[in-house]
C-alpha cells in the first residue's frame, strides 16, 4: 500500500535497480521531483530483492541488463519479485527490445507491469505517466516493444485487417476503447466492433480489463 503524505496524498514507494550510477542518481532526482519516494535504490537485483520485503515497495523499476554477466538479471529479479510481492508494480527498462523477456515478464502476472525503451523516454511526465498507471495496476509497453511483439507472428496477423492491425497495437500498448478511439479519431462503438472481431479472429477472449487484454495478446504470441 502507498504511503500518506502530511497533505493526505498518496505516495508511490519505489525501489530502483540500475548499474549506472549517474543514471541512477538521476531517476532518483527525477522520482523525487515527481513526487514519488524512492526507499531503496541499489547497483545490482540481487541487492533489491535482499531488502524488498522489508521495505514494502508500491513499485520495482529495473534494469534488464545488470552485474554479473549483463544479460538479464533485471528480468530474472522481476520475474522472482512477482511471485513473492504480486502485489509490487514492476516497470523494466532497457535500452534494447527483449522480446523474450517482456513475454515471460508479462505471462508471470497480470497486473502492473510496464516495459519501456529508455531513449525513446520523451519527457518527464512521459514517465511519471508510466509510473502512475502502474503502481494503480495498469500495464504499459513501448510501442517499439509491441510492434516487434505483432511482428513475432505474421501469419495469423494476416487475418486482420489494416484498421484492426491498429487497434490491436494500440490495445497492447494498454490503450482503453476510449484512448484507442481518439488516437485513431472513430467512435469508442467502432473500437468495439474492431475488438470483437479480433478476439474472434485470433481466438482470444475480450473480456476484462484493458492490461488484461494486453496479457491475452501476449499468450497469443507465446503460442
């Protein structure tokens, strides 16, 4: 659970884990500017996950490639931090599209989870944004990420046509009807009707919430 400010905001609790002690420092800075509070921040994951439980994080920001060998210990940590605190948000960031690692990250839970590239990080609020859908259960995926996610399976994407193409990226980045609708300037019943047919299309069920539908996404690109 958040923490309390005096002024009875809610405040997100993150441990960080990245090797690069400048950037480090600076997401510490940054979070702090934010308005988060980060209670652990630390050079490798084993470090993290030896002192999460004790300090209850709402969230887990991570780098994939970490000591010793810069493969991807980040992963491995998140995978291990989901199933002893479902309840953490865990938010990878990477500098490369690891599509094996997102899939398996986000087959190891369904809720708040994030994967985002870190030079394509526009802005601040970019990442506040990020933060903030999260830590409230949400799931956020760099568009990069997605499209080289659809790409994995172009068979049965052939299926679909160009305007459910679209949705469905938009979908997977963990886009609502809504949002989908204004991204793509239609009604929210047209972004139904797309979404149904491509559930039917590819087998899934369209049921649940908007990161629910980016995990069935996901199950079907594991397949």
């Amino acid at each position: 659970m958040a923490g309390q400010r005096d002024d009875d905001r809610t405040v997100v609790r993150i441990v960080l884990a990245e090797d690069s002690l400048l950037l480090r420092e600076g997401l510490i800075r940054l979070f702090d500017e934010a308005g988060y509070e980060t209670v652990g921040a630390y050079g490798d994951a084993d470090a993290l996950l030896a002192e999460v439980t004790e300090l209850q994080p709402d969230l887990a920001v991570l780098d994939v490639r970490m000591p010793p060998t810069f493969r991807d210990e980040g992963v491995r940590a998140a995978i291990e931090l989901r199933r002893r605190h479902p309840d953490v948000g865990i938010l990878l960031l990477s500098q490369y599209v690891e599509e094996t690692y997102a899939v398996e990250l986000l087959a190891a839970g369904d809720t708040g989870l994030g994967y985002l590239l870190k030079d394509r990080l526009a802005s601040i609020e970019e990442l506040k944004d990020a933060v903030a859908r999260i830590a409230d259960g949400g799931t956020v995926l760099d568009p990069q990420v997605v499209s080289q996610l659809l790409g994995r399976r172009r068979d049965p994407l052939a299926a679909l046509t160009p305007r459910e193409r679209e949705v469905i990226a938009l979908m997977a980045e963990g886009r609502t009807n809504a949002g989908i609708a204004e991204s793509l300037v239609i009604g929210v019943g047209a972004v139904e009707k797309h979404a149904t047919s491509i559930f039917s299309k590819l087998s899934l069920d369209g049921s649940g919430s908007a990161h629910r539908r980016v995990l069935a996404v996901l199950a079907w690109l594991q397949r």
